[in-house]
C-alpha cells in the first residue's frame, strides 16, 4: 500500500501562530522597555542636578507619548515595530561632574586702629600730675603801709589815739594745699593755707608791739600755660586773721582791766583779701617752683568797748588796716 504524503498544513498554521505571538510580545514589550528607559533617565538626572549646585540643568529630549497598544497583527508586521524601535532615540545621560568644595572666603581682617599721636613726655607728665593734690610752702618778703585807728572817751570827752605805722618786721612764711577742679577746668585749683607774720608790731618813729598774728585763707588760682613747662598763675585769696595780744598790746588791755573796764584777754580777729600774680615751672615730675607777686588789704579789731563806770559812759574802739606789698617764693610738692 503506497504511503501517502504528510499534509504539511497543520506545521505552517502552527509557524504562523508562534510568530503572532511573538509579535505580540515584542508589541507589549517595547513601550515598557522605552518607559524603564525614561525612569531610569529621569533619576539619573534629578540625581546629577541634585549632587552639584555648578552643574548645567539637563533638559531631557522630549520623550514620544507611549501609542496605544496595537493589536495583535500578522506576522508581517514584526519586522517593522522592530524597525521602530531600533529607530527610537536615545537619551543621552550626562555624567555627574566632580563637586569641587568652594574654598571658605577669607575671614576679613579688621582694619588696624589709628594710632594717637604720642604726647610729649613734658605733656604726658603734666597731665598726669594735673589731678594731685599739692602742698607748698615758703617764705614772703613785703613792704607795709598801716594805720591804727582810735579814740578812747570819757562822757563827752575824746581822745584820738590813731596813729600811722609799718611793719617792724619784713619776713612771713605761707604754707598751703590745693587740688584741681575737674568739673571746671584742669587749670583751675583751689585750696587753703595759713600765713605766719610771728610778733606783728609798729616799727619806725612810733614802736608799738601787737602780739602773735596769724592768717588763715582759702584762695583760687588759674594756671595758663605759656612755654615749656612754664605756666602764668593768677589767684586771690580770702580769710580771717588772728592776733594773740602781746607786748604793749597786752600791756594796754591789762591797764584797763585795773581800771574796771571789762575787756578780755582773747585773740582778736580780723579779716583780709587780696589778689596776687606770679609764675610756676615744674622742676621734676613732683617738684614745682613758683613765685608771686601779692597785694593784700587786711583789718584787725582790737578794741570794741562801751560801758558805764561809776557812772561815767567809757568807750574804746581801736582797729588796724595795713596795706600789703610782697612778693612770695614756694616750693609745690605732687602728692
């Protein structure tokens, strides 16, 4: 019995099944491959953009919009989807560049202070030894012109007892203290000293002795620099003075109190102003010389007496003014 032909038909159905499927598959795949592409493109670049401030934004090539699934065709068409994808653009992923770390700017260095002009040593000194406090001392030379004025009466009866007179003696010594006054100026001092005149008496054609007299005195001085520690100095002076009753002072009021008069045996006061100018160096950092030129008007009270005795009025008023010439040397110490 002849064998008959095998009918090819049933192979050929199934090769063209296969390749249906496979065209399908290669339809589903592509657009699921092209969208991982795009994922994967997109991380790169946000990655890139995120890890350097310096680099270039990528802009990514428009994508094209994902087609709708094809369906299932002949086998005849694989070859063109195929065709179509390797034709797909690629997507260029650009590399990340190395962050270079910007270098810290220079931390600013302040602009040096301007520098003082440097004082002179005398300046600097001086300045320095405005704020002490200073002591001075030293002897006075002067020239006297006084009077005694006087009267002693008995009811209706006066007798003028005055007379004129200068001093006996020509020597005094002054000791004294100030300090600035800040609040005012540098260059003005004030301060306090005491004037030692010793036994004060009337010399000349009418002798006449007083007694002990003292001065005590506040006074003001303003120094106005002229040269090199070299100042003009211009003050007055004011105060009381005191007179110890001596000599034939004292022999006067003991006569009266014989009498019954009812005098005291007291120191007498007085009172006294005047202005003086003169001239200050410093000599060392501590040590100052200066020299005055002093006027001075002073009166003292001796006698102020009214009363009845045995009934008699008796009165006795005796004062003094003495106008004074002198000029005073001193020393200064800074303390």
């Amino acid at each position: 019995m002849p064998l008959l032909p095998r009918s090819n038909a049933p192979r050929s159905s199934m090769l063209r099944l296969g390749s249906a499927l496979l065209s399908a598959l290669l339809v589903l795949a592509t657009p699921e491959a092209l969208a991982a592409s795009k994922s994967r493109s997109k991380a790169k670049s946000s990655k890139t953009r995120s890890g350097t401030s310096k680099a270039a934004p990528v802009t990514p090539a428009p994508q094209p919009e994902p087609s709708p699934e094809p369906a299932v065709e002949p086998a005849s068409e694989a070859p063109k989807e195929e065709k179509a994808e390797a034709e797909a653009p690629v997507v260029p992923v650009e590399q990340p560049r190395a962050v270079v770390a910007a270098k810290p700017a220079a931390a600013a260095r302040p602009a040096p202070a301007p520098r003082a002009p440097a004082a002179r040593p005398s300046e600097s000194s001086s300045k320095a030894n405005a704020g002490r406090m200073r002591i001075g001392v030293g002897p006075d030379l002067f020239l006297e012109s006084a009077k005694l004025s006087g009267e002693q009466g008995i009811n209706i009866s006066r007798q003028d007892e005055s007379f004129d007179y200068s001093s006996a003696s020509f020597l005094s010594a002054t000791i004294w203290l100030n300090t600035t006054v800040p609040s005012v100026s540098e260059r003005l001092r004030v301060g306090a000293g005491a004037r030692i005149f010793g036994n004060y008496g009337a010399g000349g054609g009418r002798t006449f002795g007083f007694g002990l007299l003292n001065e005590a005195f506040a006074f003001a001085e303003y120094g106005l620099p002229v040269a090199d520690k070299m100042e003009v100095v211009f003050a007055a002076r004011g105060g009381f003075s005191v007179l110890v009753p001596g000599q034939e002072f004292a022999e006067e009021i003991r006569r009266l109190q014989e009498q019954g008069v009812g005098v005291w045996s007291v120191p007498r006061v007085g009172w006294l102003v005047g202005p003086s100018v003169g001239a200050r160096r410093r000599m060392t950092e501590r040590i100052l010389l200066r020299a005055d030129i002093l006027g001075q008007v002073q009166q003292q009270f001796l006698f102020a007496t009214s009363e009845d005795i045995d009934g008699l009025r008796y009165t006795k008023n005796w004062s003094t003014l003495a106008l004074r010439l002198g000029l005073s040397l001193g020393v200064e110490f800074d303390f």
